[in-house]
C-alpha cells in the first residue's frame, strides 16, 4: 500500500500525484492554494521506488523501477522516447494509486485525480485500468506514454472532464507531448480545457488559480 500525505478537509477527496524524484511533501502546498476554504480533503502519495544514483538519493518515482533505467531518467534519455514506451511500472503505478482510492472508502468515480509531470501520466493510467472515469482529471505538465494502449482503452468511455497545463518551454517534457496527450482525450470524448504558459515544466500561480477555480465550481 503507497504511504501519503493527507490534508484533512470537507468529505469530497482529491488525490494529487507527485513527479519522478519528488516525494509527497512536494505537492503538498497546492491543497492551501487551491482549496483555501477546505472543501476537499486531499491526498498525496508517496511513489514506491526510491531513487539512488551515484550513492546519493533523488526522491522517489513511478517508474521506471530497475537502476538501469533509472540512470537514463536522470540522464534525461529515458524521457525521449516516452510516447511508444509502455513500462511495467506504469502499469504497477495505476494499480496501485486504485488499490489507495478503494482503501479511502470513496468511490473512485467521485475522486478528483491529478498529477504533476510523471504523476498526471500515472493518474491517467489509473483511469485506464479503472475502466471508469473519475470526477475530474487535473493534468499538470504531463505527456502522453504508452499511445496505442491508452488509445484504444479510452476509446468508446463514458465522457469524462479533465484539467491539462503544460509550459510552452517546457524543457523536460515538451510541449509537442502534451498536445499529443491532448489529442488522445479529446478523441475519446473527453470534455476538457487546455492551458498553456509562457514557461518551462512547473505549476505557474495563474495555472493554480484556474484550477483551483475549477475545483470550487463543481457540485456539491
């Protein structure tokens, strides 16, 4: 079962997935930006594969899982060639972020799910696996992985609503990737709104604005 960060609140629950060599105390602070009265109550995993390179440590990851793959995510080649890989840790990832949303009690159709970089990409995985669609997907500087698969899982799904950001000089995941991902939604029906930004891979304070709107929008 993943460890995480919890920010108590009101009895609607978001689930926020941090980004490859991050932990759960990095996402924490978005809960106070975009939910200052409280309704939500938020929750923030804590990846499973701790991240060792050189004898120092990096935080945690998703994926990939093994050293070996590990040493080209930190070199930056593994991130190249995300869109036609299909990792065993992903699928690892989007099970195991269910298995937490079954043992919250809630339903995960009432779920607000998100992610910041490797999280939104997990967060979407999680979506795949279920089969259903949670109450909102906030996609944070993701990229698309795994486009095939992803594809034709979305294909002919309930509709589902979703949030995407990503910088235009995003250095890390480009911006390209994030339009293909956008493509991929939006081809399965998904109704949705796209926010780009002047900048590189992060959460700008008007992205936190817009999405904490958004959060406060939605029914009660």
């Amino acid at each position: 079962m993943l460890d995480y960060r919890t920010r108590s609140g009101g009895a609607e629950t978001v689930v926020i997935l941090h980004g490859f060599g991050a932990d759960s105390s990095d996402l924490y602070p978005l809960a106070a930006e975009m939910d200052a009265a409280g309704r939500y109550t938020w929750h923030f995993p804590q990846a499973p594969y701790r991240i060792s390179y050189g004898g120092a440590a990096f935080g945690s990851a998703w994926f990939p899982r093994n050293d070996t793959e590990i040493a080209g995510a930190l070199e930056g080649s593994y991130f190249n060639r995300l869109e036609s890989m299909d990792p065993e840790g992903l699928r690892q990832a989007g099970a195991e972020v269910l298995e937490l949303v079954d043992s919250l009690g809630v339903d995960f159709e009432s779920v607000v799910l998100g992610g910041f970089s490797q999280g939104a990409m997990v967060a979407v995985e999680a979506s795949v696996q279920a089969g259903r669609r949670p109450a909102d997907l906030l996609l944070f500087s993701g990229a698309v992985i795994a486009s095939e698969r992803w594809r034709a899982a979305l294909s002919g799904s309930p509709q589902f609503e979703f949030f995407q950001s990503h910088g235009t000089a995003d250095p890390i995941l480009p911006f390209e990737g994030a339009r293909r991902l956008l493509t991929i939604l939006e081809d399965a029906d998904g109704e949705g709104e796209f926010m780009q930004f002047d900048g590189g891979h992060g959460i700008p304070p008007e992205i936190m604005d817009r999405a904490g709107a958004r959060l406060q929008k939605r029914p009660q």
